[in-house]
C-alpha cells in the first residue's frame, strides 16, 4: 500500500499501524528496453512523450499530469518536477505539488528524447507557458481514466497484458542504478526522502551484476577447456609424428 501511494494510485495508505515493523519490500520485476521500444511504437502519437518523461525521466503519473510547459528546459535538458495532478475517487481533480520536499526535484532527460519532447509541444501541449504539457483528446486536464483504456489496448497489443504505466517508473530506475548511480544520486533523481526504495533497485543491480560476472565466467572456462583440448591434441600429434 506504501507503493501505491507513492505510485499515486491511492493518497492515503490506510494500513498504517502505529509501532509495527516494515517489512523488506520485494524487488519488482522490470520489462526489458525491447518491450519500451514497442510500446512506443504502439502507442498513440499524442502519448508517446508521456511514455518517455515516464521511463526515463522516473516522473509518477501525477507529476506528468500536473507538468506545464515552463516546467520543462528542453535547452538545458531538464525537467522541473513541481507540480502533480491527482484524480479523485470521484472524479474530481487536485491540482498541487509532489508529497514531499525532495518529490520537488530538477530531473536530467536523455538528449535523445529531447526531439521527441520539442514536437509533442509543438502538436498536443497547451499554448502559452502555463500550457499543460499534456492533456487528454478533447483539450483537458490529462485524466487516468481515460488513459486507461488506451494504454489497456497498448499493454495487450504488446504482450503484456498486466503491465502498469508506472511498471516505465522501475524501468528507468533499475537503468539508472546499472549507470552505478550512488544511492543519493538514485534518491535525488526518483523524489525519494527514504533510502528504502533506492535500495531496492541497487540491490537488483547487484543481483544483476553477479549474474553477468558468471557469464563471464563461464565464457573464460569455456576457453579454458577449448584451449586445453586444442593444447592436448597438438601435443598428440606430436607424439605421432615423433613415433614416425
């Protein structure tokens, strides 16, 4: 429920209990970039920079709902996390800043995205610096439930019929605790005051590494044994030549 909250989902986790333990937080699986690559290719034109602030910008659906364009540095390539959008159990919709201090942050964008930012303000974003950078079909505030039914025909269309939109948050974190971010670094760049999450994806990447070391590992055996192999024959044809 804590992750919910964090995702946006829910605004209040209503199991708090005042006293109890916290227990270790399980590591959630990530898609592979292949998968983010297709999901852009497949979802509409009006959302595909929302995938990608999303992914690789780590920004939570309300910070993306709430971002206007003086938000947004596309010289600099930053982007100024200030704002979130929250939509209501009814509907209704509040407009303030991200839960914490550090949820108000300045967050990198890859360069390589920029292009793609410049021409969805130029086609889909509201005018004036004040615009919203994202909004929904008919010209308004950028609602979860009406995305859902896109991004459900999206999900489906690319074989992943549970995937979550913020499921392209920990995609964006885990590639940036592979970069060797420190766990600062991690925190500043996810919104979090708590170690705990930025622990989370370090530690998958540790588990990721040991896993590529024994592929190493394996790979140098394998030449071992080749390079054994090839040294035992060379020296028997040598025996048969001297025999000769």
């Amino acid at each position: 429920m804590s992750t919910a909250v964090e995702d946006e989902l829910i605004r209040r986790n209503p199991c708090r209990i005042k006293g109890a333990g916290t227990p270790d937080t399980p590591e959630r699986g990530t898609i592979p970039l292949p998968k983010v690559v297709e999901i852009l290719g497949t979802v509409p034109p009006r959302y595909r920079a929302l995938v990608l602030l999303g992914t690789f910008a780590s920004l939570r659906w309300g910070e993306l709902a709430g971002l206007r364009r003086s938000h947004l540095d596309l010289e600099a390539g930053t982007v100024h996390v200030v704002a979130a959008l929250a939509e209501l159990d009814g509907g209704k919709l509040l407009e303030g800043t991200p839960k914490s201090r550090a949820g108000r942050r300045v967050v990198a964008i890859p360069p390589e995205i920029v292009p793609d930012l410049r021409t969805h303000l130029e086609k889909f974003a509201e005018a004036g610096e004040a615009g919203r950078v994202f909004v929904g079909p008919r010209g308004g505030p950028l609602r979860r439930s009406g995305f859902r039914r896109v991004w459900n025909k999206v999900r489906t269309d690319v074989g992943l019929p549970d995937l979550h939109f913020h499921d392209l948050r920990h995609v964006g974190n885990t590639l940036a605790a592979s970069t060797g971010a420190s766990l600062k670094e991690l925190m500043t760049r996810m919104g979090h005051s708590s170690t705990r999450a930025a622990l989370i994806y370090q530690h998958a990447t540790q588990d990721r590494d040991k896993a590529i070391a024994r592929a190493l590992g394996e790979a140098f055996k394998t030449a071992q044994d080749g390079h054994k192999n090839e040294s035992s024959g060379t020296q028997r044809a040598r025996k048969i030549r001297n025999s000769k």
